[in-house]
C-alpha cells in the first residue's frame, strides 16, 4: 500500500527572501503537541560553503505550513563539534522535554551535488587531526527543547571515527532501556555479515551513554532491489499492533533513487519485526521529487499519528518538503508477515 501524497505539495519551499533558506527547505523532523504541527526542518542558502541550519514552521492541520521564525532557529555553533552544519531534525518527546537527534559536520560540506558521489569539502588542518575533523564524517549530536526556539547541547551520540547518521531515539524507554536507531555507514563487510550500510539498535540507561553499546543489526538490505542500502527515517510510533517505524531504502548500493518502505516491530522487543510493507510505501514521482540538488529522492524523517491518520513528512530531492498520508490501521493491515 502507497501513501497518497498530498495534492498541494510540496508544502514548504525556499524562501529567496532569507539567504539562509534560499536554496534548500527539505527533510524536516515535524512533532504534533497541543494543537500545533511544529517543524524543524534543513535549510540552506546559495553560499559556495554550503552551511545548513534549522528553521521552523508550524501549522495546525499538517498540510499548511507557515513560517515561525524569519531567523534560523539551529545553527551550526562555531569552535564546537557542530562547527560545519546541522542538518535531518527528528523529533521525539519524553516528558516534557523534545529530544532532536540532529546530523552534523565540523566543516561545511561544500555544495556536494556538484562533486562525486559521498565526496564533501575538507579542512585544512595537520597530519595529527582526528578523523572527525580531517575526514569531515557525519555524525549525530543531540539537543532538547520545550519550544523549538531555544535548544540546549547535550553533545555528540555516536562514534567520531564513524559516518553515524539517521539517529533516532524511540519516544519511550522499552525494557527499562532507552532505544536508538542508527546507521553507522562503516558497519559492512564480513565482520558486520551485511553488504551495504543497515539500521541497527542500541539500548542505553542514558540518552548520551551509547558508545560502548553493543549494536543489534534490525534490518540489512536485499540485493538487487530498491532497497539495497538502508537507514532510520522517521521516530518509531507506539500503536496496537506494534512500534511503526518508516524506514528509506536506496537501489544500486546506494546510488540510485531513494524510496520508503516500513516496518512494524514488537513493542516490547524492538529487535522483533513483526511485518513489512510489500515494496516501497513512497517513490520519487513528481517533479519536485525528481528534480532538485539529489535527483529521485523522497527521504521521510518525520511522522505525526493524529487521530488514525498517519502523517509522513519528507524531503523531495534534497530541495523541498512534502507531506504524504494514510488510515493507519489499513496501513498496517497491507504489511506482509515476517
């Protein structure tokens, strides 16, 4: 079962009269609390350095978006591990705190659609320089808020010597345990007995105590399909039948377009897929899916489930935002057992 996209998309486009947000408004982490649809999304200007920050829009029906703030509410912070750019916000909520698992760089990436594949700008710096710096890798840090306007660092989640992206926290603890989905893109190979990049979990007591955590392999990609690659889209959401978790895939390693597909997990083990859906749920079909800075690309990393309406939010080519929807309990019901 496909989700319907909505006729108006795409819902959130660049603003040409903020730099910052003149080129790219994509791939946004969207919570729904009091009435208010809240939106964090990655935004960038036409700068040759290519610097990403964080703006918000809320909304009240999910569909119309309107601009919070004419300022970017996130900002790459200068002289800290977060130095270069900030960028993929998912959003979960544990009291009455908003957890953002958010990637970053130390240096700004450069306008990569324009270089080879995986190929960002690196600094200038020493032979001594740890790889973090030296390579420019992508990471995760988080930060939490109680009105997207003003965000607290707690500090980076995942190894420095990792391309560790598509972090996502579950909205509660699981076993006693706090849970996290991510995709360090180094875990491949016969050590790791998985070909392409694949989503793993990590149980913690803490939410930055996770690097000596064993990681428990979730989901690897099928060869010779769309979803050859695999990573974390969307934050998992509690339902009856199981956690729903959105997920994307990339054909051709990783090469190729990027689709979505989902998953219904045990709610008491994670690490237990109950079902999945029969092919992608979301493809690159329209324009603005099929022509921006990453040509045939829907890339989901938010999710609202309102009154048995399931929301997707995603980033249309890496250049704008759309908003995909479904009855959730016929969703579910379309998912072939595993």
């Amino acid at each position: 079962m496909k989700l319907e996209k909505y006729h108006g998309n795409p819902i959130l486009l660049p603003h040409e009269g903020n730099e910052w947000e003149s080129l790219v408004t994509c791939n946004p982490g969207v919570y729904y609390d009091r009435g208010t649809f809240y939106m964090l999304y990655r935004a960038a200007g036409h700068d040759t350095e290519h610097v990403i920050r964080l703006g918000l829009a809320t909304s009240r029906d999910g569909f119309h978006f309107e601009r919070a703030e004419s300022q970017p509410v996130f900002s790459p912070q200068p002289d800290n591990f977060d130095s270069g750019c900030v960028e993929d916000p998912r959003i979960v909520k544990l009291g009455d705190d908003f957890y953002v698992t958010y990637a970053y760089r130390p240096f700004p990436p450069g306008q990569y659609w324009t270089f080879a594949h995986d190929v960002v700008n690196l600094p200038d710096c020493g032979a001594d320089a740890p790889a973090a710096l030296a390579k420019n890798l992508g990471n995760t840090g988080l930060a939490v808020t109680r009105d997207f306007r003003h965000f607290r660092r707690l500090g980076r989640l995942t190894s420095p010597v990792l391309d560790d992206r598509d972090v996502i926290l579950f909205p509660e603890k699981i076993g006693g345990k706090y849970v996290m989905m991510h995709r360090p893109k180094q875990y491949v190979h016969k050590q790791y007995k998985v070909k392409y990049p694949s989503i793993w979990l990590k149980f913690s007591d803490d939410l930055l105590d996770w690097e000596d955590k064993p990681s428990h392999l979730l989901l690897t990609g099928t060869e010779g399909t769309w979803e050859e690659k695999v990573g974390g889209g969307s934050p998992p959401l509690r339902t009856d039948e199981g956690w729903l978790v959105i997920y994307h895939g990339v054909e051709n390693g990783g090469l190729g377009h990027y689709r979505a597909g989902a998953l219904l997990l045990d709610l008491d083990d994670p690490l237990k897929i109950l079902a999945k859906s029969d092919g992608p749920i979301l493809e690159p079909e329209f324009r603005y899916e099929l022509d921006g800075y990453y040509p045939g690309c829907v890339f989901p990393t938010g999710n609202v489930l309102l009154d048995g309406t399931l929301y997707v939010y995603y980033g249309c080519a890496d250049k704008y935002v759309g908003v995909a929807t479904c009855d959730v309990k016929d969703f579910i019901r379309s998912f072939k057992k595993v």
